[in-house]
C-alpha cells in the first residue's frame, strides 16, 4: 500500500538537484498508495547519506528537501543511488520517525524502503533488542536495515559477504508480504531489490538501444550468485539509469522499458550490470528461467489531470472511452459476436464447470454483485459471490469442476490473491480480471481479461468498476451464445453494450443537477441507498463511495430487506436515495419506495426517463435513459459517482486522496 521509488544513474553525470526532481517526482506519481509520510535518502560524499522525512504529504518532503538542502543543489553526482517512500502506515501512527526509509543505525550502513507488512519482526525485534539494537519508530520495517547490520557484522569464520549475501539471508528471516529496496554505505553505489507479495517493477533507460528481450536468473541452489555469461542484463561500459517503482505510472515519463519481478526475486545491480537471482527454483511459478524486458503501452496524458480539479472526477468522466475501449476488438457489433482472447484457450473448460465463484474486494466485489444475475442466467450454473477475506477465514470447499474468478482492479490484492493460491492448490480453473498488465493476478491466473480501463490514479474506484462490469457481460455472453434460446438475449446485451458509450455522456450531462442535489445533502449526517436486483450492487458502491471520499455514515441497503430492520432508520429526517428501474423488481422498488414515503421521508430516486408516476412521488429524482436491464446498473452508478464527488468538494475534503485509504491493497 505505500509507494517506493529508487533512482540509480551509472556513468549518467547529473545535478543533485535533478536527482531529487527526480525522486520526488516518482513519490508524487505513487501518492495514491500511501500519503502519511514520505521520505528520502540521497549521498553527499563528504557527509555521508542525508535522509528527510516529513510528515504529511510528498508536496510537504519537496518544500522541506530544498528549504533543508539549498546548498549543492548544482553538485554533479556521476553515479548515485538515490531512494524515496511515500507512506500508507499499518504499523505505528503517520509521523516523522515512523517514516521511511529506515536505517541500521547512526551510520546509515543499511537503509530500507518497504512496502508491505513484516508478521514476524516482533521475534525479530526482540532478538535485536538483546544484541543491543536500539529502535527509534513503532514500525515492522526498522528490523530489517537493523538485521542487515547485524549479520553484516557477525559472519561464519573466513566469509566475505556481498551485498546480495546480506540480503539474502535477512529476507530467509522475514515472514509476510514485502517489496524492498537495499541501499548501503558499505557497498556504495549498489541497490538491490527484493518482491515477495508486493508489487515491484524495475525500468532500464541506456544511452544505447536495448537489444535484449530478457534477463536471465541465476539459482542460489545450482549457480553461484554472480550468475554466468549472458544471464545480466549489461551495459557495455555505457552509461544507463535504473528505476525502481510500486507502479509503472512511475516510470513512464523516464523510460518504456521495464521488468515486472516476480516473487522471491532478488535483483541488483553492481558496475551499472543488472542481475536477477532467487534462492531456489520455484517448480508451478517458475518455468521460464527469465524476466521478459516488456515495452509500456501506457501513455504519460493517461496519468495527467488534464482539465480537471481531481483525478477522480476526470476519471468519472472518461467512462464513455473507458468502457469503449474495454470492449474494443473484443465485440463484433455486426454479426453479434464476442471473442475474448484471453479465454479461448479456456472457453470450453468455462462453460462446461458445475460451478462458478467470484471472489473479490470492495469495489470489484461489487461488480462481481451487479453481474451474477446476468452471469448464472446465461451460464446455467450457480454463481457464488465471495469476499476474499471471509474466503479464506472460512477456508471454503473448491473442487477441481469450478472456475474461480479473481477480479482485481491492481491486480495486487493481498487478501485475493491468496485466495488465489489457495483455489490454485485445490485444481480449480482461475480466471483474473484486472486492469493492470503484469500484475500478479494477471500472471497466476490459467486465463482472463485485461478490462483496458486505463491508469486509475483516484483511490476511489469508478472506471475501472464500469469497465468491470462490461467485462463481466461479456463473459457471460460468451458462455451464453453456446445455447440457442440464449442468442436473442446475447445480441440484446450486444447492442445494449453499442449504445452504452453514448448513454453514459446523456448521464453525464446531468452533472447540475446532481450538483444541486449535493448541496442539499452535504451537511447530512448519514445517507441511505435502496435497490434491489441488477442494482443492490449499485446502492452498495454509491454508498462505498460516499463513505470513501465524503467521509459521510452511508449504507446499501437491499430494498426487499428494509422491513426486516433497516426501515426503523427511515424518519423525516434521514435521506434515503432509491434506485427504481423498469426491470423485473421494478413493482417490488416500488414498493419500496411507498413504505418510505409513508414514514414521512422525502426520498431522492435514479428513475427512468418518461417514468412519471415515481418522478411524482420522488423530492428531487435523476432520470436516467434506458438501455437493457443488465447495463442499467453502470447509468445508475454514474449519479452516485458524481453525488460523492461533490459532496466531498463541498465538505472541503481531498478527493482523490481520502484519509486512511490508499489505492493498491497489498496488506492482508
């Protein structure tokens, strides 16, 4: 959940000032996945390393870093490692000391930036503690650089210990999910870098074109570490520069050129030479022997606010290209037809499953919710909806007949993709969707759909939800289009998903109005959403997203469970939004809504346009227009996206950075 970031250039001579641009600017890219703390560590030869942290956002660091550093700013540095965090904190409270990176000691011998949560480092701590280690923060991550030191310091009688032979042998100690970025006074100029559960990817950018496709991995267990000929990736005595980064959003704007690590690598480089070790060959994850050099296809504009206050917003308003380009190429709107590539191999195993669970988190649970209806109407087969953590704490029966579905937006989910692996060792067929290539979702999975949504830098979900769904429907109809009677559905659905572009920018022009609606419930205390059918989902993320964003108490309720309890909440006084569609629960939502009106509420509904009678009985209604019962939901989330949004501007609140939350949830 925190964001790293490291800096090294090789023979690359460059100013200090351009290194801390540099740095600071990767942090700024990652501040959607932490915004506590940051921090920084850069060399000064005559003083040693300087580290910086500060409290509060990375805007904060940068007005520190060149208040505290205005001297040598012009300084040439011809090659330097330079490291950067931005913290999401899980251990100890968001402060200066919690900060990262963390050292060893006064010294600075070892330095670490970490994303994720060390489960051990209690017994680890505690050991320290009596070899006289002094800590100075409440954090899990200060054992590490400590630990380093100390077996740097307390070799086996004659050894020599390398920079990878120190790193090494503390992550054979640490128990849990980890990225980690080593930087050392001792092997000056070295960086190495481990991943364990937590996304890390490494960008090359060379004076020279970069011929090779792939680096090569040397094994602990029959290599020595060094590797041999041709398994580096090796500059020639030119000049390069390396990038660390939690996401490639931060490497874009300085090269394409990236390797996505996987578990258990540990890369480093020394004389400007790239390495890729492991401690042993891994027989299921393992098989190619090497980390492909993949080309970004991400686009610098993609990750820009352009003419928009907040991401978020400028995100809700791209949906009608977002769920355009989640269908691109993958429909043919002519002849009715869905080929989704990344299941062909698999179509028939999918359709012939007895089974089919989908196993997600917070917004992309939801969009497991809004589709299961379509999903087991056009599959004939049961549809389990499951929230990964609840899965796994309830270690769930999976028998080698079902498909697993893995929707993540990061594709970096912690509590999913242990799910994941636990379906994995059980035989089941798994399917990822997610929106991020080379995620580890992506990668573990037998097939899936990369729903092509684009960078999401709001920590509020709400293209990659839409581009969820259609993703979603359009599997549904290619298990679908198997079966006769189904066809006239499927290309009902297939000419609903045409128009859906062109419907969501009509939704989008109701802004105003929504507007308006804001101002009239932004100093509410609490906000209730009611629907039912393909729309229990929307009232569950309408209300995710005013609670994300607004900080305002709000609950998706499902409107054919409000006599059982939720009705007592109803008075004049609370405002109660409720979705009345004209699909198959149209008579029920109705319903619904006259047990309201009857406890005196003034109730706010998402209607269809030309729907007078509920317009009559509505305060204030949003008429949105009409499309096939299973996309109505995408409309229907649109208003809610758009209330949250601006009942949080209205509440003077950061949008795109809400408290306590950050955008990949790579901790359990």
């Amino acid at each position: 959940m925190c964001g790293i970031f490291a800096y090294l250039n090789y023979c690359v001579p460059c100013e200090r000032k351009k290194v801390y641009d540099i740095l600071l600017k990767g942090l700024e890219r990652l501040e959607y996945r932490g915004y506590d703390s940051a921090g920084i560590a850069v060399d000064y030869p005559e003083e040693g390393v300087h580290i910086i942290r500060k409290r509060g956002k990375v805007k904060m660091l940068r007005n520190l870093v060149f208040d505290v550093e205005k001297a040598d700013h012009s300084t040439i540095v011809n090659t330097h490692l330079g490291i950067a965090h931005t913290r999401w904190a899980t251990h100890g409270e968001p402060s200066e000391r919690n900060s990262h990176p963390h050292t060893s000691g006064e010294d600075n011998s070892f330095i670490v930036i970490h994303n994720g949560i060390i489960t051990n480092y209690k017994d680890i701590k505690l050991f320290l503690e009596k070899e006289n280690y002094m800590f100075t923060s409440d954090t899990d991550t200060e054992v590490i650089p400590k630990l380093a030191h100390y077996i740097y310091n307390n070799p086996e009688e004659g050894e020599d210990l390398s920079f990878t032979d120190v790193v090494e042998r503390v992550i054979s100690q640490l128990k849990g999910a980890f990225a980690l970025v080593f930087k050392s006074t001792v092997f000056p100029n070295q960086v190495v870098a481990v991943r364990r559960g937590s996304p890390l990817l490494v960008g090359i950018k060379s004076e020279g074109h970069i011929t090779m496709d792939k680096v090569n991995i040397s094994y602990r267990s029959n290599a020595p570490a060094t590797g041999t000929d041709g398994k580096a990736f090796n500059v020639g005595g030119q000049s390069a520069e390396y990038f660390f980064a939690s996401d490639a959003s931060a490497l874009i704007e300085h090269t394409d050129r990236v390797i996505y690590l996987e578990d258990d690598d540990i890369t480093y480089i020394l004389d400007g030479t790239l390495r890729i070790t492991r401690l042993q060959q891994h027989a299921l994850t393992d098989t190619t022997g090497a980390r492909q050099i993949t080309t970004l296809r991400m686009q610098l504009q993609e990750i820009m606010k352009g003419n928009f206050s907040t991401f978020m917003e400028k995100e809700i308003h791209e949906q009608p290209e977002s769920v355009m380009n989640t269908m691109r190429g993958r429909i043919d709107f002519n002849n009715n037809t869905v080929r989704l590539g990344g299941l062909l191999d698999k179509a028939a195993d999918i359709s012939r499953c007895r089974r089919i669970m989908i196993i997600a988190s917070g917004t992309s649970f939801h969009s497991g919710v809004a589709t299961r209806q379509l999903l087991e109407e056009l599959s004939d087969v049961p549809v389990v909806i499951e929230l990964s953590s609840d899965f796994l704490d309830r270690q769930t029966p999976v028998f080698r007949d079902d498909v697993c579905i893995f929707i993540s937006q990061s594709g970096e989910t912690a509590d999913t993709l242990n799910a994941l692996r636990y379906c994995k060792s059980r035989g089941a067929l798994l399917v990822g969707i997610t929106n991020t290539v080379g995620s580890a979702i992506s990668r573990e999975t037998d097939c899936g759909i990369h729903i092509n949504a684009g960078p999401e830098i709001g920590v509020a979900s709400t293209k990659a939800y839409t581009s969820q769904i259609v993703s979603i429907v359009m599997l549904s109809v290619m298990i679908g289009k198997d079966s006769i009677s189904k066809q006239k559905r499927c290309s009902e659905i297939i000419q609903g998903l045409k128009d859906l572009p062109d419907l969501i920018k009509k939704v989008l022009e109701l802004n105003p109005q929504i507007l308006s609606l804001a101002k009239d419930l932004y100093e509410e205390k609490s906000l209730l959403l009611m629907g039912r059918g393909y729309n229990y989902a929307t009232c569950l993320e309408g209300a995710l997203k005013v609670k994300e964003v607004s900080y305002m108490h709000s609950e998706g309720i499902l409107s054919g469970e409000l006599k059982h309890g939720p009705l007592a909440l109803v008075d004049e006084n609370m405002p109660c939004v409720l979705v009345v569609l004209k699909d198959n629960t149209y008579t029920k939502c109705h319903n619904a809504l006259q047990q309201v009106i009857a406890r005196h509420c003034r109730p706010i509904t998402i209607c269809e346009e030309g729907d007078t009678e509920v317009q009559s009985m509505s305060y204030k209604h949003i008429a949105i227009p009409r499309t096939v019962d299973c996309l109505m939901n995408i409309l229907a989330v649109i208003p809610l996206q758009l209330l949250s949004f601006h009942l949080a501007v209205l509440r003077g609140l950061d949008v795109d950075c809400p408290r306590n939350l950050a955008k990949s949830v790579t901790t359990e």
